[in-house]
C-alpha cells in the first residue's frame, strides 16, 4: 500500500519553491536569517520545497493560535456574531451600505463609528460583533465601557505610566467605547477620555455605542469645549449608525 503524503496546513507551496519564497516565509519568524539564508545557498529544489512547506504550516500554525487569543485579549463582556442579528433596527448613513461595517474598510480608513440609540436596541450587541470579526481577522482589538476606561487610565495616571497605558490602548485596531453617557464622569476623568480619544485621532478607529445624543455629551463630561473636539473628530472622520424600534428585551421578555 502507498503511503499519502500529510496535509498540510495553511496550504501547500509549490514542492520547487525558490530561496526568496522561503526566505519570505522565513521572514514572519524568529529565526536568525543570516543562517537559513546561507544554508540556502546549496539547497536542491526539492529541501528548498520542504523548507517553504515547513514555514508555510509554521505560519499558519502561529496566526490560527494568535487568532484564538485575540478575543480574549480583547476583553470583551460575552461573545457576539452577527449571526441571526436584527439589522432592521440600525438605520446606516446613505454613503454606506449594510454591509460597510462588517467589512471593516472603516478600520483600515482609521475613521470613528458611533452607534446611538435607545437601550435594548442592539447597539452593544453590534459592537461587539465587529470587533469579534477583526480579531478573526488578526486585527488586535480592545474593548471597555466609559467607567472602566475612565478607572484604568486614572490608575495608570496615579501610577504615573499613563504614556504605557496609552501605547498599550493604542496596539488594538479598533478602540470599543461601551456606555458612554450612562454615568456621569468627573472632570478629570473627561480629561483621560479625551487624551486617549485624541492619542487615537487618524491613527486607529474608536466604535462607540451610547443612548446618549451628542448635544447632551457636555451635561455628562461638564466641559463643553472639551466635547466640541471631540464631535469635531468624530464629525470629521467619523459615521453614525442610529438605532430605533422596540427594545429587544423587552420584546422577548417573559414578563408580559
């Protein structure tokens, strides 16, 4: 009986691989280059074809574990997919369809996504589901509500590591902002909102779901100035997806 060759994963590369193929699969790990460069120098095109399917599983071995980890870096409350979710209730900008935010073109654009409605209408639910697609797609993200932002830059600021914190916030695509506007913030703490915001300005996206209307961000963060910049960043750069109709939960409540 002939023995089959094993699958491989991530796909196979040809079995005449050239060195630049492997040396460009070689390129993602940490490998001291000079060494494998050198050894493939008297390579015959069949080791250089193992070689490049060797990297190649490698490769994807690695980016399918980075893949598992990232939603759980992320830290997010529950999982969500937009499998099965209610779409009706999302009213999208005329420029962009229903489907420009599953495709995540606002991420690579860096431009800021505010999802504003009434509670119970699937806002965080959305939110979630879009920063679930990017960790699929190997894109680091991060999410927190308002209040839990708010407590670790001041801890990080008491610390006095805000400028680590902030790098550390800033190496996530996507920034998810959960409930801003459900409890008021003091001063200060709109001061580290806005730092953060800014530190993210034109460089990644910010997703945020509130219930609260933008006229009103100033009665929450009590500095209006402050909440102008930051309309004007989101205004600049920015979408808002506005939410309507019943409360899911209380549609599929049992206290009827």
């Amino acid at each position: 009986m002939s023995r089959q060759k094993p699958r491989q994963r991530g796909g196979r590369v040809p079995d005449k691989a050239t060195p630049e193929q492997v040396m460009g699969l070689a390129r993602n790990l940490p490998l001291t280059h000079s060494v494998p460069g050198k050894a493939l120098e008297d390579a015959t095109p069949g080791q250089l074809g193992f070689l490049a399917n060797l990297l190649a599983a490698e490769n994807a071995s690695r980016a399918e574990s980075k893949r598992r980890r990232l939603p759980g870096q992320a830290g997010f409350p529950q999982s969500k997919t937009l499998e099965g979710y209610d779409r009706s209730m999302a009213s999208f900008p005329a420029d962009r369809g229903r489907e420009q935010p599953e495709s995540l073109e606002f991420v690579d654009r860096a431009e800021d996504l505010v999802l504003y409605g009434d509670i119970g209408r699937g806002k965080t639910h959305l939110a979630i589901a879009i920063g679930m697609l990017a960790c699929q797609r190997m894109i680091p993200v991060r999410f927190f509500t308002a209040s839990s932002l708010v407590m670790r830059l001041r801890k990080a600021k008491d610390d006095n590591r805000s400028d680590a914190e902030l790098k550390s916030i800033g190496r996530a695509g996507p920034v998810i902002i959960d409930e801003p506007g459900h409890l008021p913030i003091d001063i200060d703490g709109a001061r580290l909102l806005f730092q953060a915001g800014a530190d993210s300005y034109e460089t990644r996206s910010v997703v945020s779901a509130s219930n609260l209307e933008s006229g009103r961000w100033g009665d929450v963060f009590g500095d209006g100035d402050m909440v102008a910049a930051v309309i004007d960043r989101i205004v600049h750069h920015g979408r808002i997806l506005r939410f309507h109709g019943e409360s899911h939960r209380n549609k599929h409540s049992l206290m009827k």
